[in-house]
C-alpha cells in the first residue's frame, strides 16, 4: 500500500495554496488541524468537517490512516472546551488515525483549483479579472458569457449541470438584462457582495447564499443574481485539491458528499 508521510502532504497543500499568504476569517485555522500518527494512505475530500462527514469516513476507510481535506474546518465557534460534538468530532479522527486539513478563503480565490474560478469555467467563461474585496484580497472571478448562458434559462441550466442540481434548486432573482453578458462568481454566503459586482461591471452575480435585502439590492442596482446553494458551490474546490495532492503522491482519493440542502 502506497503511503505518503502527513507532513509532507500538508506542506504541499500549503505551498499550492499560499496558505499563510491569504487573509482569512480569525476561526478558518487553515492547514492542519488534527495530526495523525504519521502517514496518509488515502485522501477524502469534503466540504465540511461535521460530525457525520467524519464518521462516514472513519467508517469506510477503517484503520488505515489517511487525510481528511475539507473547506469548513472545526474551529468556526472559535475556542471552546473539548466536550460534545467537539469531543466526539476530534476523538473520531484521532481514534481512526485521519488527519484533518482545511483550506476556506485560500481554496476559494484559487485561480486554478479554487471553487470560483472551477464553476466560471465549468460554465464557460473565460477567466478576465478579479473582483470582491475579503480582507484585502479580491476573492472573486468574472468573465463574459459564451452564447449558451446568455440568457437566463440558459444560465440556470448551466449552472443546475455543473453542480449536479435540480434547476428547481436555484434561485434566480432577475434584477438585471435578460440578455447576460458579464458574469461574477463567489461561491459560498456572498449575497453581501452585490455592491461589489455592480462596481465592476457586472450584469450577473452567482453565489450560494444571501440576505434577504440582496433581492432588493438586486432589482435596485439592475443585476441579475442566482443563488445556487452554499453547500453545492464550494463542493468543487475541494475535489480539485485532494485529485491535486492525490496525482502528487500517488495516493486514492474520493469525495464523500453530505449536502445541507442550504
């Protein structure tokens, strides 16, 4: 069984990434969180470090040590007692010997592998220019729409197909042309960054989430903005990592899928 040492994985991530360089939510933690004893035989991807994510996991790879890769890591409630499900979460890792590394804005604003740049090109779009400020770094991608996704059932179908989603699972609130012509990407909770795709010149903004005063945002600034789910738009970014670090060493990756529906 081919195995590669934990370090050694996690170092390379860190340099693909910039890990350090990237500003970031204080409670993010990027890089390793959990060490195992030592090696990574396998590698699962997924987007969040919840308790039935580790489980799953833990129970189909059994005792042979391995990484788990995930977007939203443990510690977003920031520091509290080792009791609970954080108990049961950190205790389950370490028991099945599963590392655990997590990589949010770093993995986001990635121009090859992160969840905006993937999705701007899994619709078509050729990558222009960057866009939303995050703590000093503009996190998103936009470009101009290829023909199949000027309009917006177009987009919507598009989109439904790249995430591997019902079209009946987007929302798309039509405050903008209904003939689509410069597309944003944020994945994630970025209905707050509608301002942001106005200023640069966007007539389309696609993100998961959003507040409820974005649709009036939208219909007011005479944008176009599609919700698709903050669960399904950062599922790519972290497939991409883990095949990445997978290719570099040699190792079985896969993706365990635990959508929230939100």
């Amino acid at each position: 069984m081919t195995q590669a040492a934990t370090s050694l994985v996690a170092s390379f991530l860190d340099e693909l990434l910039t890990i350090r360089e990237v500003p970031d939510h204080a409670n993010a933690h990027n890089g390793l969180q959990v060490e195992n004893r030592g090696d990574v035989a396998w590698i699962v991807a997924a987007v969040d470090a919840s308790l039935a994510t580790i489980e799953a996991v833990a129970r189909a790879k059994g005792d042979q040590p391995g990484l788990l890769v995930v977007h939203h890591g443990l510690f977003w409630d920031g520091a509290q007692p080792l009791t609970g499900r954080r108990f049961q979460r950190a205790s389950t890792l370490i028991r099945h010997d599963i590392a655990l590394y997590s990589a949010h804005i770093p993995l986001d604003l990635h121009p090859e592998i992160g969840n905006n740049a993937l999705l701007a090109r899994r619709l078509g779009l050729e990558v222009e220019g960057r866009f939303g400020d995050y703590r000093g770094a503009p996190i998103g991608a936009w470009g101009r729409a290829p023909a199949p996704i000027r309009s917006r059932t177009g987009l919507v179908t598009a989109l439904a197909k790249a995430l591997s989603l019902s079209s009946d699972a987007i929302t798309f609130i039509a405050g903008g042309p209904p003939t689509i012509e410069r597309v944003g990407v944020i994945s994630g909770a970025a209905g707050d960054m509608v301002a942001a795709a106005r200023d640069a010149g966007l007539d389309t903004f696609i993100t998961g989430e959003g507040p409820h005063h974005s649709y009036f945002d939208a219909m007011e600034w005479g944008i176009n903005l599609v919700y698709a789910g903050h669960y399904a738009t950062e599922t790519l970014g972290v497939q991409a990592l883990a095949a990445r670090a997978a290719d570099r060493f040699a190792l079985p990756w896969e993706f365990s899928d635990h959508p929230t529906g939100l």
